[in-house]
C-alpha cells in the first residue's frame, strides 16, 4: 500500500483528482474530507492529519544542525 497523498474535490458525486494524479482502474483509496474554510481547527487537525510522515533520522540532523548555530 502506498502512503502518498492526492488532492482533488467533488464534483457531480465523484471525486476528480488534481493533475498529474494517476491511479489505475480500481485502485481502492481513503478519503478524508477537508474542512473548507480556512483557518478553523478542523482545517488545522485534517491539514496536520494528512501531512507526510517525515523519517525520524531527517528530524534528528535537523535538531543537530540547529544545534551548531
């Protein structure tokens, strides 16, 4: 299973996603609805949600760079 993420919205009861997502005939996906407006805390919770997972060795040589300023 992969773990990318694709935006898109509904339109005409089915979801069209945006370009340059390309998913075969069939491919079984979850859908998250986004709060649309802007700045409320579900918007922030469902944005937060959905990020990428960011590898653990990326956030410790981050740190560390921080570290030696």
């Amino acid at each position: 299973m992969t773990t990318k993420t694709y935006r898109g919205v509904v339109r005409g009861g089915h979801i069209v996603l945006d370009s340059g997502a390309h998913l075969g005939e069939g491919t079984e996906v979850v859908v998250t609805p986004i709060a649309k407006k802007a700045g409320s805390a579900a918007a922030v919770i469902a944005a937060v949600d959905a990020a990428p997972s960011v590898p653990s060795a990326w956030v410790d040589e981050l740190e560390s760079l921080i570290a030696e300023r």
